[in-house]
C-alpha cells in the first residue's frame, strides 16, 4: 500500500481539491435526489422504468463502462509501460463488438429486470435464477474492488494524505455516497449521474488531449519522443516486455477483455432501460463511438504524462496511487492546481457513478432473482423486494469498503481485468447457449456459471495477482508470503474454454433428468421472441410484486410442467 514519503512535495492544494470534491458531490446527491421522486415502482428502481432513449442510455452506457479504469488506470499504463498499456484500451473496445452482435438485443427481448430473466426463460427457474444471482454478485464486487482502490490512491494524492489509516477512511467515504446514490435515487438518479459524468469526463479528456498535441505542435510522434526521452527506465522504450516473458499471459488477458463485456451485469442490466431493442441497439452504437474516441484520448494523455510530469514515469510510481496517478498529475503539470483539481474531482465522479452502478445491479439481482424468486417463490409484498434491494444495497457497500481497503495501492485497469475474467467465464458462456442452443438445459447452464465462476476464482487465488516474491517490483496484492503456482494473472485464457466445455458435459449429462421433469421445450419461443421483438414491447402486468408474464415466467403460469 502506498503512501508520501517523508518530505515528498505536496501534489497541489488540499483545500481547493477538497472544495472541488465537495461541489461535485453535492451536485450529484442533488440530481440523484430530485430523481428520486419519479422512483415510485420496482420497475422505476430497477430499470428507470425504461424510460431512456437509445442515445442517453448510450452516454449512459459509456459513463458505466469508462471507470476508474479506463482514464485513472490505461492512462498511467501508458505512462509507465508504453503500447503494453494501450492493449487494454483496445481490449476494452472489441469487447463492445461482441456486446453489440451477439448480446444487446436478443437480451433486451426475452428480459425484463437482471439477467436471470433471460437464464430463466426456459429454464427451471429456482437453480437457474440462484446461479445467476451468485454470479452477479462476486463480479460486481470483484469490479468494485477496482473502483474502491481508485478512490483511495486518487484523493490520497490529492489531499495528501500519508497514513494507510486516512486512505482506507477515504475509500469508507466513497462507500457511503455510493449506496446513498443508490437508496435515493435507484437506477434513474443513477443513469443520470452517469450521463453528466460521461459527459465531464470525455470533455475533460479532450481538453487534455488538445493541451498535450498543443505542447508539442499538434505531433503525437514528438509526445512519444518527449515522454520516451523522459523515461529514465527506458521501459517505454522496450514497449512488448510486459509479456515478453511469458506471451500466453497477454493472450490471456486479450481474450477476457474482449469476451468479458458481454457478460457484465451492470452492463447488460443497462439494455432494459430503454423502451424498445432497436434503442438497445442504439445505445450500444453510441457507446462505441464515445467509448472508442475516448481511449484515443488516454493514448495522448497516457504519453503526455510521461513527457511532461516532472521526473517522468519513475516520478509517477513514485506516487501515492502509484500509475494510477498520472492523469492528475500530467493536469496539475498542464494547468497548476485548479486543473488537478477539476480533473481529479471529475476521476472522482467516475468512480462514484461506477460503484453506483455496480451496487444497484448487485442489490437487484439478488431482491428479484434470490430473494422474490427463489426464497419466496413469488410471493413477494409490494414493495418488498424494493426495501430487500436497498438492504441488499448496503451490504454491498460494506463489502465494497473491505475489498477496497485491501485492493489498494493496485492498478485499476489490471484489477478491472480480472472481473472481465469472471464475468466471461461465468456468464458468457451460459447466456450464449440459452440464446442459440436448443438443447442447452438447467444441468449445462448450472454447471457452465458455477464451475467457470468457481474454476475462475480458484486460478485468480492461486496466480502472481494475489501473491508473490517482495520487492521494489512487487505486483501482487499479498507480498509477505508467495503461495502462487498457476503462472498467469489473468486465468482467461483456461477459464473461459472451461466454463464453455462444461456447458456442454452438463447439457449432455443432464438431459435424462431434464427428459423426466417433462419440462416444455420453450426455446422456439424464446428465439422467435429474442429475434424479433415479438412480445417484449409492453411491460408485463406485475403480481404480488414479481412479473407474472408467461413468457418471463413460464413457472408461474398455472399447468406449465416443470415448475421448479
């Protein structure tokens, strides 16, 4: 865990910084409460009551998906490591091309509220329902993990703070605010906080961007001159050694960042608040678009804070954050204090709308798929599965803090990957199946979410990202002993092919047992209605708080065999 040395120069002002902080915060608690009061239903919480059109849920999407990540975590890659950092903003991108064909409509189709509606479709729904919660819950925590420790390394730097004690108070904070934007504003203050956040943080980009190009006569090839001359290490110079060493680790991570978007429940939760699939659609084309321009973006700023942060990349991991801090440092170096500030307060908006996010979908898978579906069977008050959710809510932030205070000091976009990991080993592979094998059955998609998930974390425990060797080049989050043995950081490359393979052993292992349960072959209709629309326009009439449309909830519907 990183902190400021003794007599290290303090990184701009502390009151300005701070003041910036607060403005911002209390913009958006005022946004999220004004939104508050059109939160009225489950519907409203849970999905804004699909009230967003394709291109602000579009924005929407880009403020969900560019976290701390994205700008705090690929800039200072490049920073420190070159084109190797760039990778991950590539990764990041394709990932949405796969989102965009295989995913974003044919979910928004056959859904309603979490992906366990979609797994449920044809599918016994208690098993299927739990599973899809279970996975829900460790990828969004494991996401929030790198939002947390982004928190903590970003206002330590800006506040300078020099004790773990005050870091691991900064990353509490962060945890309360999140789950009051939550509890108050449900998904609709949410998506709004994430609009304007999206929006500050793709213009705060470009600012930069064209600040840096300004420096050096609007030439990127001077930029990557200047900061490779800066670079006292020459690691820039040697871009490709990252994975020089052991290349199937690179292929590992390509591989989870370009299928691991796809199977993000706060990404996919995201398609049911618009109206219709052709705005679901939409959405995902302008994500593309602003998510795209901005990681060109952090290619300039990344290279930028090399050449122009004063001792160059060894200066930046020499801060507190570590790369993680180079975008504020490279906007205190372009515009002095208040641009630290400006900058850094918006980094800081980004990580709120993100864990926001994160916690609402956590907090409605489990109240609508474990609690009302699962536990009560349906039978559900009005209004509980509500106040379940905001519960649910809570407990999620606590979490978040602990896993934040442990994660710190780590890369976010590194820590990021990792989550992409488990949701694609977890998810992908069982809501591809759903979606385009008949065959596939409640055995396969038990066995694909569960083994991928626990196959995933077992590999993630026992890799140089947990523990490994102390040192000055240290990695890994536990230093003090080194029980790694699987020689990759990102399990991807195993996991996935894995969680896939066991779809289909589970699939063929369990069809007797399915066979017997004389459960009716619904996937004709679930294609039929994922390819066209057919059936999803309207919002289902809603029983005793959960839905009871035949075509969500075939389990429900009085003389449907199979039911549970």
């Amino acid at each position: 865990m990183t902190v400021l040395a003794e007599g290290e120069q303090q990184v701009g002002s502390p009151l300005l910084n701070i003041s910036i902080f607060v403005v911002f915060v209390a913009l958006t608690l005022v946004i999220v409460y004004r939104a508050s009061s059109s939160t009225k239903t489950q519907s409203d919480y849970y999905t804004a009551g699909s009230s967003f059109t394709g291109a602000q849920n579009g924005i929407a999407i880009s403020g969900d998906y560019l976290s701390a990540a994205s700008f705090l975590g690929i800039a200072g890659l490049i920073a420190t490591k070159g084109y190797d950092g760039f990778l991950y903003s590539i990764g990041f991108l394709v990932a949405w091309l796969v989102a965009l064909l295989l995913v974003a409509e044919l979910l928004r189709n056959t859904g309603r509220f979490t992906m366990g509606d979609v797994l449920s479709f044809r599918m016994q729904q208690s098993p299927v329902r739990a599973a899809a919660a279970v996975s829900t819950l460790v990828v969004s925590l494991f996401y929030l993990l790198a939002q947390m420790s982004g928190a903590g390394g970003l206002v330590a730097l800006l506040l300078g703070i020099k004790s773990t004690l005050g870091q691991d108070l900064v990353i509490a904070l962060t945890g309360i605010v999140m789950v009051v934007y939550v509890l108050v504003g449900g998904m609709r203050g949410t998506t709004w906080v994430q609009i304007i956040k999206a929006s500050l943080l793709v213009i705060g980009a470009a600012v930069m961007t064209i600040w840096v190009l300004g420096q050096f006569s609007f030439n990127l090839s001077s930029v990557i001159g200047a900061a490779d001359s800066a670079d006292a290490t020459s690691v820039l110079r040697d871009s490709g050694n990252s994975y020089a060493s052991n290349p199937l680790d690179f292929v590992s991570l390509a591989v989870a960042l370009v299928l691991g978007t796809a199977g993000l429940p706060h990404v996919l939760m995201r398609f049911y608040t618009v109206p219709t699939a052709q705005e679901a659609r939409r959405s995902v084309t302008s994500a593309i678009w602003i998510i795209g321009i901005f990681y060109l973006f952090t290619l300039v700023i990344g290279y930028g804070a090399a050449a122009l942060v004063p001792g160059g990349p060894p200066a930046i991991l020499k801060a507190p954050g570590k790369d993680n801090a180079a975008a504020p440092l490279l906007a205190e170096a372009l515009g002095g204090p208040f641009m630290l500030g400006i900058v850094a307060a918006v980094a800081f908006a980004t990580i709120l709308a993100v864990v926001a996010g994160l916690t609402i979908t956590s907090s409605a898978s489990f109240a609508h798929d474990l609690y009302a579906n699962v536990i009560k069977k349906g039978d559900v008050a009005p209004g509980e599965e509500v106040r379940v959710a905001r519960i649910t809510a809570v407990v999620v932030g606590l979490l978040a803090v602990v896993g934040g205070i442990l994660a710190n000091g780590q890369n976010v976009a590194f820590l990021v990957a990792l989550a992409f990991a488990i949701a694609a080993s977890a998810n992908l592979p069982t809501l591809l199946f759903s979606l385009f094998w008949r065959r596939f059955n409640t055995t396969g998609a038990l066995s694909s979410m569960y083994g991928g998930l626990a196959i995933c974390l077992f590999l993630i425990v026992f890799s140089p990202a947990v523990s490994g060797p102390a040192g000055p080049e240290a990695t890994a989050m536990i230093t003090a002993v080194d029980f790694h043995w699987f020689p990759l950081s990102n399990p991807g490359i195993v996991s996935i092919p894995l969680s896939f393979l066991l779809g289909v052993i589970g699939t063929y292992v369990g069809q007797n047992r399915e066979r017997r349960l004389v459960t009716a072959d619904r996937f004709p209709e679930m294609e039929v209605r994922s390819m066209t629309g057919a059936g999803s326009a309207g919002r289902p009439k809603q029983r005793s708080g959960v839905m009871a449309d035949p075509a969500t909830h075939p389990n429900q519907v009085a003389g449907r065999p199979g039911a549970h």
